[in-house]
C-alpha cells in the first residue's frame, strides 16, 4: 500500500495534469478566434510549453509541504502505537496551529489522562494490598490465641482462608511493583534455572523434573515465582503427575509444564492469562487467579514469553522462553 504522503502527492499531480489537459483544450478551442491562424502554431506551442513548465514547478514546490504535513501525522501514528503497546509516557510534539496540531494536543491531553488514570489505579491496588498486611498478622494471632478452643476443622478452614488470603496480597502487591517498573531488571544474577526448578518441584510430591542445566541472567526471586505459580496451578487445577521439563538451545532457555489431564481447551489458551479469569465451565479449585498472569508478566520482564501450546498426545503444556541473555 503507498504511504500517505505519497496519495497526497499523486492526486496533487493527477489534479495538475488534468488541469494542463483542461487548460490546453480550452486553448483550441477559443484560441483559434484570438489568434491568426499563421501564428497559431507558435503561440500554441508556447502556451503549452508555459502549462507545461507552472505545472512542474507547483509540483516540485508541493512535495516537501505535503512531506512536511504527513511526517508529522506518522509522528501521532507512531506515538498512538507506543501508548497502545503500553508506553504510558508516550507523547507526540504539538507543531503549527492547524487540525493536525490541535489532534496532537488532544492526543497528549488523553494520554496523560491514561497514565494518572492508570498510576492512580496502581498505587490504589498497591496501597490497599499493603494495608491488608496488618489486620491479616492481627487475624492469624488471634486463630494462634484461640486455636485450642476452636473445633479443630474450624480452625484448619480459617487458617487455609488466611493463607490464601495472604497468597493473594502477596501477588497483588508483586504485580503492581512489576507493572510500575519498566526498565531493565537491577537484581540480575547467573541462574541455574535446572536447580531452580529442582526446589521448586521438591516442593510437590507429585512433581516430576527433566532436563539439563542451563545458566542464564535473572531475578532469582521472580524466576523462582514463575516456577512455583506453574507448579501451583497445575496442582490445583491438573490432575498428577506434574512434568517439569527443562531446555535450551544456542539462543533461548524453555520451560515447559503439563499435567495427567487434558489441560487447557484451545479456545481458552489466551484467556488463562488473565487476571481472576474464571473457566467457562464453572469450574471451582481455589487460587488467587493471578498465578498465571504472573508468569507471563515475569517472562516479559525478563524479554520472554509464556504460552499455551498443544502436545502430540491432545493435552495442553504452560511454555515459557527466556532469551539465554535476557539481562
């Protein structure tokens, strides 16, 4: 498809042409009335030549206003794509005082509005989330204080509603610090990611690990969440075994997680990495619904991505890559 300037341009050149065309039938026609007919010839040819010569140089002189004019449309094109791939920051320089300036103005207005709207939002998320840490201590002192007059399975109900409820703020809170942090990870280490998996898979019984070692440069802690998330999920929501495997190439580490059960139906691949996504089938197991919305923000932060993807036996696997020199 031709650039826009370059439309501009031909409908400038094809209006330019039809006007030296219109122009030159317009001269036959009344010119033979004006002019001697043994003198017709001449001043026809130079009629023409001066159409000819006015025409080219609107031409000329159009090209850099009508650049000018779409340079600064594809700089507003430019910036809508930063702020719609998540640059909130993203602003456009407001030049001249015709339509094209005044969109640049009302495109920054509505960006800066996006991004109060959107730190308000986060430091709200954040801020609720940290308060929630001190009546939780205050409730589970009090189940402490009161455990041995509480019916035991009372007591075990309350306890698993507060462990998950800390779980909870624990991931609100870590997904609100990395959505506020763009740059480049600072606790950047070596790791093993084959022993960190090794851990983590220590932790489940039914957790079965494969693979060789391979270093690269990371968050320990965030790689260790991302593991743990994958693991978790596929406890509650799989069925055992839970198969850990570990890869890697010249290029790029891959940590791919299935469970016994089917997995994840095809139409809902995307949808699982939502936040508090609920299946379309109903389908109760705890969680926070936040554990792989997780995984993937970790993989983006450290240059990767986490997908579903389809096995040859008709289950679903969790697929993270990680660039073997992410940081």
């Amino acid at each position: 498809m031709l650039r826009l300037y370059l439309r501009f341009y031909l409908a400038l050149v094809a209006s330019l042409g039809l006007f030296v065309i219109s122009m030159a039938s317009l001269w036959h026609v009344v010119g033979r009335r004006m002019v001697p007919a043994d003198h017709f010839g001449s001043v026809a040819g130079r009629f023409h030549i001066v159409l000819v010569l006015v025409a080219m140089g609107i031409g000329l002189a159009a090209y850099p206003l009508v650049r000018q004019i779409t340079k600064r449309l594809e700089r507003l094109q430019r910036g809508v794509e930063s702020l719609g791939a998540g640059d909130l920051s993203a602003r456009v320089p407001v030049e001249g005082k015709d339509e094209v300036a005044r969109l640049a103005s009302s495109f920054n207005r509505a960006a800066g509005r996006i991004e109060q709207l959107v730190k308000a939002d986060k430091a709200l998320l954040a801020n609720a989330s940290h308060e929630l840490r001190t009546p939780l201590a205050r409730i589970r002192l009090a189940v402490e204080l009161v455990k041995d007059s509480v019916d035991p399975k009372r007591r075990e109900g309350l306890e698993q509603d507060i462990a998950e409820l800390d779980w909870l703020v624990d991931e609100i809170l870590l997904a609100s610090r990395l959505d506020a942090v763009t740059e480049a990870i600072e606790e950047s280490q070596d790791v093993d990611l084959l022993a960190l998996a090794a851990e983590e898979s220590s932790r489940y019984d039914a957790a079965q690990l494969e693979g060789a070692p391979c270093v690269i440069r990371g968050d320990a802690r965030l790689l260790r969440r991302l593991l743990r998330n994958l693991l978790e999920n596929a406890t509650r929501h799989g069925v055992a075994p839970t198969h850990v495997r570990i890869t890697h190439d010249t290029s790029n580490a891959t940590i791919t997680v299935w469970d016994g059960g089917p997995g994840v139906p095809v139409a809902e691949f995307e949808n699982v990495f939502r936040p508090f996504y609920s299946p379309q089938d109903g389908r109760a197991h705890g969680g926070t619904g936040l554990g792989l919305s997780l995984v993937r923000q970790i993989a983006r932060r450290h240059g990767g991505e986490a997908r579903c993807a389809s096995m040859s036996e008709g289950r679903s696997c969790f697929v993270v890559t990680l660039p073997a020199g992410c940081c």
